[in-house]
C-alpha cells in the first residue's frame, strides 16, 4: 500500500491481470470509441495507466470531469487486448468498479497542453508552471536535480567534508555584485543582505578549526539574467579546506566533477588530471578565459609581421589569425555570412586568405602580402592545402575577445565541435588586477580574498598588473562552472592588496571586521570552490536556457510570474522596516 493507493501508475505489468488494485491521479485524455466506451489515461508522478470504461453511468461520469482533474480508480487489471510496448504498462488496463473526483479541474481548456507544454510562450509556462512541471521532460530535469544535489553530497561527506549551513541574512560586502538588502525592522535606517556567496563564512569556518566544510549554498545576485546565469538566486556546491594548496581542491575538484558527469550522462567525459591553461595563453590561443576544448581551432598572433604593413587595418595593432582546415571549398555565401557575423558583433570586416593546392594564396588579404609574409604564414599557422585563414585586427582590448567569437562561430558553421562529450580544464594564474574601463582606477580581477602569487613581496615591489593570483576557474564545454581561490589569510597581505585597490585599512576593518579580526588569531592557510549546480544541470540536460533545470524559476526581469514577485506592500509594512517611497 502506498498513500491512498494499492499501485503506482507506472507498476502494473502482466502479472497483476485480476487484481483488485486502486490508482490515483491526473485524468490526462479521455478517448471516445462508442457511446458506452472509452479509454481514459490516468497519470501520477511515476507514469500513466490505461483505465476502460465500458458503461453507461461510468461513461457518464467521465463526461463530467474535465481533463487535469485528480480521481481515484478503483478496479480490476486485466490483460490489453492492443498492447501497446512503448509503455511499461502496455500489457494491461484497469476495469474500473468506481471512480472518484479528489480535486476538480474547473475549466474545460488548457492554457497550453501539459505534453507539449515546452511548446508554449515562456510567459504562459512561468506562469502556470504547476502544470509546466508536470511536462515529463520538464520533470525530469527537476528529477534529475535531486539525483545530481544527492550524489553531490554524498561525494563530499565520504571523504570527511562536513556540511554547515551558513546565515541567509548578514552584512552587506563589496563582493562583486550588487547585494540583494532587508531591512531591519528594530534597526531603523539599517539593512541586512543576502549573501553573494557564503564567502566570509566558509573562511572564518577554517579560522576556526573546521578542515573541510561544504554546503549546497543558495547565493543571492542581483545581476541580469543571461541564457546560462538565472537572475535573483542560484545554487553551489561550496567547499572550502584547511592547509590545501590548489592542487589540493584540484583534485577534491576533479573527482566530484568527473563522477556526476560519467554517473549522470553516456558521454565521455576527460578523466583527471584536466588540462590547467594558464590565464593569459587561454586569452591568446581561445579568446576567451570560458574555452571550450572541443573546438579544435586555435588562435595565434601574427602582429610582428605587420608592425609596418602599408595594410592600414593592421598597421600597429595585435593581429590574431585562426587556421581554418578544409574552409577553403566552402561556398561563396559561407564566406558572406561570416563577415555579417563580423560586422555585427562590432568588426569593421573580416579578412582572409585561402591557401591553394600549389600553396598560393587567394582572398582580399592577399595583395597586402609579400613573399615573405605569406612564408610566415604558412610556417606559423601550419597553412596546408585547402586551409583557410581569418586575420582579426583591433585593440588591445578588444582583438582577443573578437578573435574568440570568430573561432566559435566559424567552428560552429563548420560543425567541428563535438557535441557528445565533456571537456573540463582549469584556467589558472588570474591577474590579481585590473584597471577599470571607466575610472581607470585599480580593482580586483576576480575576486578581492585570494592570494597574490609570490605574497606581500609582490605587493610591494611589483606593477600590480604584473601580478598574478591563485586564483582559478572549472570551465566545461564553455561554460564556467565555477570559480575558486588559495585564499589570503596573512592580515598582512591582506591589508596591502586592499591598499593597492583604493581601500584603506579602516575600511577593510568596517566591510570585514570578522575576517579582519579573525586573522588577527592566527588563521591557517586555506583553499575552495564553488561549482554552480544550476550550470551542471544545463550541462548534463542539454538544455539551452538556465530555466529548464530550476522547479520556480524567475523570467529574464527577475519577476517571477507564478506568485506576483516583486509585488508592492502595504503602507504599514513599509512603515514597520522604516521607508517611505517617494
């Protein structure tokens, strides 16, 4: 017996024909065959069963009772004279004795059909997304998120990791991204914040003594939504260790990852070690610190060659090229395209070169090239018959990021990115700064509690520019799933590397006072990371939007359209915390 039933609607199989046995669930279709007959399939959680009706008065009472309705069937199996074998329980139906409405549907139409509810307006499933889940596909990937959160946690408590939770409500903290705040109802003119992360908490953990602590940790962002980042809230698989090296969470890190993905997908996935790129050459050869190792094309700098180029786009400035095996036979329309690909991501055009079975070269590029140059060429590029190969020409700033855009799109229209494995790397050796694009003023590149590599006397004698941290990211298949440091845990450095950043010590006493004090006792070294669940459900699903792995996600606005949020309060409620809105 199970709740109110004898059997779930995905249980009865042949061996069951003549017992007495009691379904409950969703009327998801009726099918009319005659006056007195029809077939009714009754659906739970587990599956779907075929109930016949053969009747007048049950025939009758089916009439009445709109689909989505809960019932209860209470009846006799019997075999199915159609089997259908695409179903586990295609062998049988259930006669039904009696039938009970437990919750009324009370409308005749659908907003959309729960089968092909993937179909629908986003909007439409966001907003009923009680019958949006009940979508077998949609469903399963909610499924499919317990499974991965418990095989998480099991992978992390066996080899000694505790799990603590940390508080929801804490200090507002200059942490990357703007903090969600509430205000404090006894405290007036005073907010508390939801956690970014549960950084601080998870180091002041180590300080105390704690040696491996981990957490599913909700983390609170209010950034805008993008197709793999869900706006307002996501989820991580926090992990911090004491006395750890990088190498240490390295391998803490491999072992977690490779097991849910080789456990939860049929693909291949890169067995540990994985491959460590260090920051700038993943800027250089992939354009980008998110690659996706499944692209074989590779990006190379040419700009020597064409420091005084009478070619006035290329005069001066870096000069990316990508090597492109067998483009050269593409059509002429191909070649188009990728320039209108070009001009639209900001490129005022998009030079190329094709090689030749004699090795010549032709293209719009050519005649800007002497003998010498093309000689170049073809020994660094490793050009050969039938290549292709793209020049990208622009800032400093911004020739990296155009040359990886036009390596993923050209690899994309080629079809040369294997789609059925996963390709895990650590991008490692973060600048520790960078200036802002605005104010030109020094800030941290990734995160402001890592450890500067070659510690406080790289603070002291360095170009702070110059200055890398251990600081480093899990990217698969170009999708970051999480980032992580060697954190500082010297007051001393700690203190300087704010310093270079415009903070001054005071400041560092008021926005992390508890870390700040906390060092003061002799905090040991420490290390962690926090791969993004949210992001390894997309990956393992496939799916193209960060939504489809999220029970109640929130709209690309940050409104979340099944309850009303954010909705406006009652004068009285904004006068309990303090506020007035003007």
């Amino acid at each position: 017996m199970f709740q109110s039933r004898s059997h779930t609607c995905n249980e009865l199989r042949i061996e069951h024909v003549g017992q007495q046995v009691t379904l409950v669930g969703w009327m998801e279709n009726v099918r009319e065959v005659g006056g007195n007959l029809a077939f009714v399939i009754l659906r739970d959680f587990y599956g779907t069963t075929q109930v016949v009706v053969e009747t007048e008065d049950m025939m009758k009472l089916v009439k009445s009772i709109n689909k989505e309705s809960t019932i209860r069937v209470e009846g006799i199996v019997r075999e199915r004279d159609s089997k259908n074998p695409k179903l586990p329980t295609g062998d049988i139906e259930v006669l039904p004795s009696k039938i009970e409405v437990l919750g009324r549907c009370r409308y005749h139409e659908l907003p959309f059909p729960i089968n092909r509810s993937r179909e629908a307006d986003e909007a439409a499933r966001l907003k009923y997304r009680y019958l949006d889940l009940g979508n077998p596909a949609v469903k399963g990937n909610i499924v499919l998120r317990c499974q991965v959160v418990a095989a998480l946690r099991h992978a992390m408590t066996d080899p000694g990791f505790l799990e603590i939770t940390t508080p929801i409500l804490t200090a507002s903290s200059p942490e990357g991204a703007r903090d969600y705040l509430v205000p404090a109802r006894n405290h007036p003119g005073k907010f508390y914040a939801l956690p970014q992360a549960p950084q601080q908490f998870k180091q002041l953990l180590m300080a105390s003594g704690f040696d491996r602590y981990f957490q599913i940790a909700p983390c609170f962002r209010d950034e805008d939504a993008r197709a793999d980042r869900s706006p307002g809230e996501f989820y991580q698989l926090d992990f911090e260790m004491a006395f750890a090296t990088q190498e240490d969470v390295f391998r803490v890190a491999e072992d977690v990852l490779y097991d849910v993905f080789s456990t939860f997908s049929d693909k291949p996935v890169s067995p540990a070690p994985f491959k460590r790129i260090p920051y700038a050459e993943c800027m250089l050869k992939y354009g980008t610190d998110k690659p996706d190792l499944r692209n074989p094309l590779e990006i190379i700098d040419i700009s020597d060659p064409f420091v005084s180029t009478d070619f006035a786009p290329f005069r001066g400035k870096p000069v990316r090229a990508i090597n492109v095996p067998g483009c050269a036979s593409r059509s002429k329309s191909f070649f188009e395209n990728m320039l209108k690909f070009a001009t639209d991501i900001g490129m005022k055009g998009l030079g190329y070169v094709k090689v030749t079975d004699d090795m010549s070269f032709q293209g719009p590029i050519d005649k800007f090239l002497t003998a010498a140059d093309r000689q170049e060429l073809i020994r660094r590029a490793g050009l050969e018959p039938g290549c292709v190969l793209y020049f990208i020409a622009d800032s400093k700033e911004l020739a990296p990021r155009l040359a990886g855009q036009i390596r993923t799109e050209v690899a994309r229209r080629m079809d040369l990115i294997d789609e059925n494995r996963y390709e895990l790397c650590f991008v490692v050796d973060f600048p520790m700064y960078e200036r802002d694009e605005e104010s030109g003023q020094l800030i941290f590149t990734h995160n402001p509690f890592s450890m500067p590599q070659g510690g406080l006397q790289a603070l002291e004698t360095m170009d702070p520019l110059d200055i890398l941290a251990y600081q480093y990211d899990i990217v698969c298949n170009g999708v970051e799933l999480s980032s992580g440091a060697v954190r500082n845990h010297d007051l001393d450095v700690m203190v300087k590397a704010f310093a270079l950043a415009g903070y001054t010590e005071s400041d560092l006493q008021q926005k992390f006072s508890a870390l700040y004090n906390a060092f003061k006792y002799g905090a040991p070294p420490h290390a962690g990371m926090a791969p993004g669940i949210d992001r390894m459900l997309m990956l393992l699903t496939g799916e193209e939007s960060i939504r489809e792995v999220i029970a109640f996600p929130m709209n690309s606005n940050a409104q979340d359209l099944l309850l009303g949020a954010p909705c406006e309060v009652t004068e009285q409620q904004l006068r309990d915390v303090h506020i007035k809105i003007r």
